[in-house]
C-alpha cells in the first residue's frame, strides 16, 4: 500500500512539471526558452516517475 501511494505521489509530480512545461510552451517569449521550457518539463515529467 505505501508503494502504491509512493507512486501515486511521483506520478503526480511528473504530470505537474509536464503540465508547467506546457504552459512555458505558450507563454514565454521566444523560441529559445519555449525550448528550455519544454525540455525541463519533459525530463521532469519522465524522470520523477521513473525513481
């Protein structure tokens, strides 16, 4: 059960950096940190639930 809600819980915080990415996505400037912003998201997204 706490792996289940250990999971549950990085799960979470991946989705929140993809979501945060995305927002970077259509809010910042220019094209280099729309890139930068993307790009944190997704390793953020992808890495967190992998641990």
């Amino acid at each position: 059960m706490v792996l289940v809600v250990a999971g549950l819980v990085l799960i979470s915080i991946g989705v929140f950096y993809d979501f945060v990415g995305a927002i970077g996505l259509l809010r910042l400037p220019n094209f280099y940190t729309r890139l930068h912003a993307a790009t944190a998201g997704a390793i953020g997204g992808a890495v967190v639930p992998m641990i």
